[in-house]
C-alpha cells in the first residue's frame, strides 16, 4: 500500500466542503469513495489527510461493502430529564405548585401562571415533601422543570373589584368645555 494520495492536493478542500454538507449514512459512504479513490481505502491516511474521522471512514467502507447501513440509537442513550429519573418528583412538584396558580386570563396559551419560585419549590419540596437535599435538582434545572410541565412564573392576578366611578351628566361633560353663545350678532367664545 502506498503511503500517498492519487489526487492533486487543490482538490483537498473542495472535498472537505463536500464531506461537510453531507449527513449520516451519505456522509459516511462519500468518505469510503475518497477513502479508495484517493488514499487505496485506508482510514488512517484518510484522516491524517482529509480531516474525516478514521471510525466514519471504517464504517463507510464496511457499509460499501456489505450494503448495509448502520443506524445509530441515540434515544437511550444521555441523561434522562429529573422528572423522569426520580419518581414522584414530577406528582409532588404539581401538588405544591398547582394551588398557586391559575390560567391565562385571555385564555390565549396552555400555561399556567404561578406565583412560587422555583427556589421555593425546592425548599417546599425539602421541607413539606421530605426529599432529601442532594437527591434533588437545582433551582435551575426545577425552573425548567416547571417551564416543562406548563407554569410560567408571573405574578398571579387578585381579583380586583369593579371601581365604582361616578355617572357623568351630560351637563359636568360640557361644563369644561368653551362654551359659544351668539352675542349681537357675532359668536363669540368664552371659558366657563
């Protein structure tokens, strides 16, 4: 095997471009093409002179080969959301946060309004719930929590009751008013 590249090195970073428009399975078999047309199918060479990673270049040739492609499974793979990893929390969290909240007045969006903290939250969660400290989430990662489920930390509106304004008459509407009155002929304005 040949330690060089059959290709002229101007061509380099047109194929560079190539590789990064690309995405998964047509990504990888456009490394196994360059990987054998330019560097006779070894990864190594490939990565130390194309950039591509030598396990995509591997398992673009494999694919080439076989005609099979592989798919990643990436769903369980992560850490999972704390609503999820620890049980109950997600109940206990609705049962403190639910009574102080209500829906959007205009009804123009799913959320619910609340007025406790997610600082709050998790100090009820200590204290009332009896969940240990360290076992619990941060206050950030309990804001988003709340955000998750549906609540938006805003002040919550009282009920405010109907102001009781005084009934205009049509006479203390015009009463500030200029008033014209015709005076010899001619109108004339003068202030009340």
């Amino acid at each position: 095997m040949p330690a060089s590249i059959n290709n002229p090195s101007q061509y380099i970073p047109l194929l560079k471009l190539a590789s990064k428009l690309l995405k998964g399975p047509d990504k990888r078999l456009f490394m196994a093409e360059v990987s054998e047309a330019c560097c006779n199918g070894n990864a190594r060479l490939t990565e130390s002179t194309f950039g591509f990673g030598r396990n995509a270049v591997a398992l673009g040739l494999n694919e080439k080969r076989t005609g099979l492609i592989c798919y990643s499974n990436y769903e369980p793979c992560g850490k999972k959301k704390s609503e999820v990893a620890l049980d109950n929390l997600e109940d206990d969290i609705r049962s403190l946060v639910e009574p102080e909240s209500q829906a959007d007045s205009r009804l123009k969006n799913t959320f619910a309004y609340t007025r406790i903290t997610a600082k709050a939250v998790r100090k009820k969660l200590i204290d009332e719930k009896r969940w240990p400290e360290e076992l619990l989430p941060q206050e950030r990662t309990i804001s988003n929590i709340l955000n998750r489920m549906g609540y938006k930390l805003r002040k919550v509106q009282k009920a405010k009751p109907e102001k009781k304004y005084p009934k205009l008459t049509p006479s203390s509407t015009t009463s500030k008013k200029l008033e014209k009155k015709p005076v010899g002929g001619k109108i004339h304005c003068k202030s009340a």
